[in-house]
C-alpha cells in the first residue's frame, strides 16, 4: 500500500472514529487489515520475526518484521501485515522473537531472563479464516499489557476488548 493511500485511509479512519460512525471505521480497516497485524504502538522500534504455525501444526508463516516507533505520528512503517495465512479454523500458535539491542536474534545465549521479555507466544482460535485478522498491538512498555494479540472480525471489535481501551 502506497504511503499516500495509508494517509488518507488513516485519516478517514481517524475522522469516522471521532465522528463515532464504527461502520464507516470498519469498511476503511477492512482495505487495511490483512490476516496477520503485528502494530507497534510503542514510542520505540521493534524489530524481529514471526511466526504462525497452522491448526495441523505446519509453518503457515515465518517472516520478520522491521516497525518503526508508534504514537500518535505512526505511519505505516509501524505496522506489518501479512495475507493468506489464516486459512483453515481452528487454533494457531503464533510466536514473535524479538531482536536484542544490537539488532541480533535472541536464543542461543541460554540467558532465559532475557527470552521471557523478548519471545511472545499465544494460541487464537479463529473461527472464520476468510473474515478474521489477528492483531498483535506493542504497546507503551509501561503499561501491565504491553503486548496484546487477539482475533477481531472489524477493527470496531478492539473496542469491546480491555487491553486495547486506550488505544483504539
């Protein structure tokens, strides 16, 4: 998506939310949104990959993500999506690794302090592969949910969701 057509479906978006007009928001996301959404909501960033194993256990995807810091400023270069991954129902387990500070891999220092803050690793069960998208939001590292993923159908559902009141 060009930077010019993000701008302008961000502020539409952005426009339609004040306006409280949760349709309007959620055909506008649904140009934006694709099965996987890693979104840095963070003031830094965050560089590393993901992955998504199938309900049959198989790779379905393996990528790395380079997202620019978040807030109020984001472009599009603070998120990665990532199409054609959900295409069965039933539960996927979705790992992100992030890189250390020098923009190395982590796993193989055997340092388990420092795995426990930079591996994230959650199951969603998604019901509907051809209408669902996973969001995995970074947010602010000082709040208590730092990172959130959930299965939303349209964007309006983060709404309904507590660890994204803040930021949707």
């Amino acid at each position: 998506m060009s930077r010019r057509r993000y701008l302008a479906v961000s502020a539409t978006v952005g426009t339609a939310a004040v306006a409280g007009c949760s349709t309007a928001v959620d055909f506008l996301a649904g140009l934006v949104l694709e099965d996987i959404n890693v979104l840095n909501g963070g003031e830094q960033g965050l560089a590393g990959s993901v992955e998504v194993a199938g309900p049959d256990g198989s790779l379905v995807l393996e990528d790395r993500f380079d997202l620019a810091p978040g807030g109020d400023d984001a472009g599009e270069d603070a998120q990665a999506t990532y199409d054609d991954v959900l295409t069965d129902s039933g539960e996927y387990a979705v790992t992100l690794e992030l890189d250390d500070e020098d923009g190395d891999a982590l796993g193989d220092d055997g340092d388990e302090d420092v795995l426990d803050d930079r591996i994230i690793e959650d199951f969603v069960e998604v019901a509907e592969p051809a209408d669902e998208h996973v969001i995995v939001f970074f947010g602010p590292a000082e709040t208590d949910d730092a990172v959130a993923m959930t299965v939303v159908e349209k964007l309006s559902d983060l709404e309904e969701r507590d660890e994204f009141d803040d930021e949707f």
